[in-house]
C-alpha cells in the first residue's frame, strides 16, 4: 500500500506534546497516567491523542515493555542519520523500549561493500523487538536474510524495498521541484546536480532533479555531474562544472556534505556564492544552518519520517501482518544566503578604440 497522506494523519509524541504547550517527557507520563501527572493533564493528554491520531493503545499496551530495537546504518558520519535516530528514540520510548545503533558496512579492504552480517545475527540473537533500516545500506540482500523474520522497517531509502517490508521514504519528486522552482523563479535556467552515485536514492533524486527542469522546460539546460554523499567528491565534482565557458549559474546536490564541496571549490575557482553561483542541498542538517555556509537545502521532515517509521515498526512487533506500507513524507526547502541572489550576468568587456 503506498500512501502519502497517511504520513499527515500519524501524530508523533512531540505533536502531542506541542498542542498542550509540555515537553515530550511529560506527555509520555501523562499518556501511561503516571501518579506524578495530574488526573485533569492525563486527561487532556489523551483526548489530544485521540484528536490528532497518535496511537494511545500502543503506549498503554507496551507500557511495561522492555525491549531493544536496533537501528542498521551505513555511517554516523552524516548528521542527517544522527536526527532520524533521535525521531526514533523518542516515539520508542512511549513504548518502553530503548534503541542501539549498529553500523552495518564490514570494514575489511577485500570486502569493501560486505555487510558485517555476523554482528547482525548476533544482535538478532540477543533478542531484539525489531530493526530499522536507514538509508540504502551496501549489501541488503545479506542484511535482509540476516534479520530473517523479525519486523524490519527501512527508513530514508529508495524505492527498493518497497513491497518487501514497511517503507518510510523522503519524496524526491516534491524536494528536487522545490528547488528547481525557487532556483527558476529567481532567473536561473542553467542549472546543474552533483549527485547520481553511490546508493540507488542517489539516483532517484538525480532522475527527480531531471523531471523537475523538463517541467520547467529546461531539460536542455539540465546537467547531472558523477557525485556521492560526500563532501571530498563534491569538491572534485564542483571544480568540474566551474570550468570552462559553460558553466551552471546554479547547483543543486544529492546532500549537505556534497553541496559543502560545491561551495568550496566556487570558492577556490573565484565564484562569489550566491551573486555568481547559487548552490543548494539536501538533508537540511545543521552544517547547512551554521552561520558560515548558510546553505539553502531541502528539509526532509525528519522528525515525522523517524516517527512513522517507529509507529509501523511497534504495530508489526504488535503482531500487525498486513501488506507492507509504504509512505513518502514531503519534504519542505529552508531558503537561506547561499540562493538569496538572481543570476548576475556579467557586462560584456569593452573594446578599445585605437585612435590613430
């Protein structure tokens, strides 16, 4: 079942917790009626619940619940994973379980896109409730037959496993046209994606970035140069598109730390961001906000995908069978420095005149 809108309907604790003016904390209390919350709290608590869709039966039937849910990663390196494991860790503990994260790459030179599935079946082993699944992880076919038939929900990936268990993903299609949009109504045409390596969500967004200028008819326009999610790629990709006499006027990319390479080499190339190149990511982490960058990027709604992503996973530990769901969150764009100036087009170089 795919379902966008469902991804609106599902309340987190923090929405809970926000329309009664309280911290997550307390509302958690309040919903398990704890003695230090008071009758009239707990019951307002539960009536917001109720109102905005959050799964009361879930917290009061997991409430002396005690279990384990592991998070598989690629890295912890990209803070854009760090947020997504925070969403999580607090819709879990309204269930009482607590959560471990596990890098899953295996780090040995002769397997360098190995899973490191021994430490998976030995997590299994321990007895977990379930796992999450972030991002597109190297090696999933191993990752899947390690986890076996325990509930499993990926979270941020591609459209991969979509059908084979719970999926919880960003919207591309929504991200990659709002910035296109913002980058044309501010009267860029030649526009340029660093991206479309690494992971299959690297090319989706890439294939998002080339319908979003064809709508804009700007197919011809549109440029996509060989990058990943990293930065040190992104510096190499960047001072690619800078060179020579065509180069883009604006670039989008496949992540914050890749656009941060962009922005280097605008630097080191003499490129004055946004007056000459206008340059935007992806993840909307809290490098993009820092006061130096200042990177316009597309903000995910990470809060509400590691939500979903946790509430699907407690209903299949629940015993929940159904057919597996699949939800696209739309993201929304955080406009800052780094895209806050139109295209500056250069005034043609005057011809001397010799005077004989």
């Amino acid at each position: 079942m795919t379902d966008k809108t469902s991804a609106q309907k599902r309340a987190s604790l923090k929405d809970v917790a926000g329309s009664l003016g309280i911290t997550s904390a307390v509302a958690l209390r309040a919903l398990r009626g704890e003695s230090d919350i008071s009758p009239k709290m707990v019951e307002r608590a539960k009536e917001a619940a109720e109102r905005l869709g959050y799964p009361l039966s879930e917290v009061e039937a997991e409430e002396h619940r005690n279990g384990v849910v592991a998070i598989l990663v690629n890295t912890m390196r990209n803070t854009w994973i760090s947020d997504l494991v925070r969403a999580i860790r607090i819709e879990l503990s309204a269930t009482g379980r607590s959560v471990v994260v596990a890098p899953t790459r295996r780090r040995v030179p002769e397997f360098p896109i190995a899973a490191d599935v021994e430490s998976i079946r030995s997590i299994r082993a321990l007895g977990v409730d379930g796992f999450i699944l972030i991002s597109d992880l190297a090696d999933t076919e191993n990752i899947m037959e390690a986890i076996g038939d325990t509930p499993v929900v990926a979270l941020g990936g591609s459209r991969d496993l979509v059908g084979r268990c719970d999926t919880v993903r960003i919207d591309d299609e929504i991200g990659m046209g709002l910035i296109i949009s913002h980058l044309v109504s501010l009267g860029h045409k030649n526009i340029a994606h660093v991206g479309g390596v690494g992971s299959t969500v690297a090319k989706e967004r890439a294939e998002a970035f080339r319908k979003a200028m064809e709508h804009h008819g700007l197919g011809d326009h549109s440029r996509v140069e060989p990058g990943d999610f990293t930065e040190q790629v992104g510096v190499t990709a960047g001072s690619m598109l800078l060179r020579g006499f065509s180069a883009p006027t604006a670039v989008t990319c496949v992540n914050d730390p890749c656009a941060l390479g962009v922005l280097s080499a605008a630097t080191d190339a003499g490129y004055d961001v946004p007056s000459k190149l206008a340059i935007a990511g992806y993840g909307n982490t809290s490098m993009a906000a820092s006061g130096t960058t200042q990177l316009t990027s597309v903000d995910p709604n990470s809060d509400r995908l590691g939500s979903i992503a946790a509430q699907f996973l407690v209903e299949r530990i629940g015993g929940f069978d159904g057919e597996p769901r699949d939800v696209a969150v739309a993201p929304e764009l955080v406009v800052r420095r780094s895209t806050s100036a139109s295209p500056r087009v250069d005034a043609p170089k005057r011809q001397r005149v010799h005077v004989d």
